[in-house]
C-alpha cells in the first residue's frame, strides 16, 4: 500500500504518466498490491522514487556491457586520470576533475577498471543519480566519492549498506545471493551483491545478468569440499534513502528556477 501524506494513495491517475510495460509502471503496481507500506509526503517524492528505480537497473545493464572487470580488491584498478586507486583496493576521486565525468568515464572505459560486486552497487547508484540530477547540481553535492563498498559511502547513499527484512522485493533494490560454505580459498565467492531487474533476472558484476538459479549454481561450484549447504537469495534488500534524495533533488531544482528569474 502507498501512503502520501498518510493517506493512501490511488495510483490509478499516476500510473496513466507511464507507458504500458514500463518500469515505474511495474514498480507501482507491485507497491500498490504489496505487503509492505510505502509512505511519502509528496507524489513528487515517489516519482522520483520510481525515476531512480529505471534508472538504477539501466545502469547496471550499461556497466555490464561496459568491460568491467572482476577483480578482488588487492588487483583493483581504475583510470588514474579520474581515479586515485588506495591501498585498501578502493578509488577515490580526484580533486582536479568533475565527478559527472569520472562516473562517466566508467561506463565508457570500462576495461581500464577492475574490482568486486561491492563496488560496483554504488558505481550504479552514482550514475542513477547522474541521469537525473543537473549537472552542476551533481557535482556540487557529490564531489566526495570514495568506491570500495559500504563503509565509505557518502552521507547521502549510506543507507543502501543497510540490509533489511522485507516482504517486498522491487525492481532496482539491492539484493544479496549467499553461499555459506564458501570454500575459503575463494572468499571472493561468499555471496554476490545484486541489482533486482524486475524481469526474474539480476545483475551482478562478474557474474553478469542471470537469472536466480545461474548465479545460485555459479555459488555452489566454489563451495568447500563437503560442503551440504547450498547458496540461496536472502529476503533482504538494501534501498538508498530515497526520501532524502528527492529533497535534495527538488532544492536544487528550486534553487536553478529561482536563479533563472533572477538572471
């Protein structure tokens, strides 16, 4: 069920903006019949919801085709001309450079970059937010990126670190393939971070887009030998703060208009 302002809410009008077979359309149906509740102040807030959403799982098709790389952390590599790889295996932004550009760049040059499924969730996030935010307006408020994994996010994506029980899976959240009798001379196979589709399929880097039961069989051939537990999907998933982001988005998009009538 969806809430706006505490009132359910009928998507029946809102669903008419969508085309037939479209993301957001998928997305809405599946809250509006769902278990969980989703609750906004605005309709503006879920719109962008629903944006972030399309644009998250476009992304992960885009890097998937890009050429990056699997490579764990102490293999990792990066452009040096956007990114200054750490001793930890992580890529922090240059200071000299935009960083519309050096998302961008990912995407584009992608086989001059290497790492794990962890960092490749946020690289999706940033590029989500590239499509939607201005320009100037992105790189002004994410001009910190440090990617690795969850520990050093940015204030504005932390809460997609977070995974949480719930009764709803959506397409664009994160979700987590876990193998728990790994075998330890590959720890890179404990589990697999992924983007849901929405389609039965998912994106995992390294693995690629598959459905369920591939990446589950992929998990069980780097088991320890003797090993009676098989890897499974866990009923959690990890969502950016998308109230928070829309806030964010709407200032500035305020902030643009009331500069554009004052020029």
């Amino acid at each position: 069920m969806i809430y706006i302002d505490n009132k359910p809410f009928d998507t029946a009008a809102l669903l008419t903006e969508y085309a037939g077979g479209s993301t957001e359309r998928l997305i809405l149906n599946q809250m509006a019949s769902g278990s969980d509740s989703y609750e906004y102040d605005t309709v503006d807030e879920l719109k962008f919801e629903l944006q972030m959403r399309r644009e998250t799982i476009r992304a992960a098709k885009e890097l998937n085709r890009s050429g990056f790389a699997f490579e764990v952390f102490r293999d990792s590599r990066a452009n040096p001309d956007y990114w200054i790889r750490r001793n930890d295996g992580g890529f922090e932004l240059r200071r000299d450079v935009k960083p519309s550009a050096a998302i961008r760049d990912i995407f584009i040059k992608g086989s001059e970059y290497g790492t794990e499924c962890a960092t490749a969730i946020p690289i999706l996030y940033y590029k989500a937010l590239l499509e939607i935010f201005p320009e100037a307006d992105y790189d002004r408020l994410f001009d910190e990126i440090y990617l690795m994994n969850w520990h050093r996010l940015s204030r504005e994506l932390r809460s997609s670190g977070m995974m949480q029980r719930v009764k709803d899976h959506l397409p664009g959240d994160r979700r987590y393939f876990a193998n728990p009798d790994v075998d330890p001379r590959t720890p890179e196979w404990q589990g697999e971070n992924v983007i849901d589709l929405g389609d039965g399929r998912y994106y995992g880097h390294g693995i690629g887009i598959q459905r369920g039961d591939r990446i589950i069989a992929a998990l069980n051939g780097n088991r320890r030998p003797g090993a009676d537990r098989e890897a499974y999907l866990m009923d959690t998933a990890g969502r950016p703060d998308f109230k928070l982001l829309a806030r964010l988005y709407q200032r500035a998009i305020s902030a643009s208009a009331d500069s554009r009538q004052s020029a």
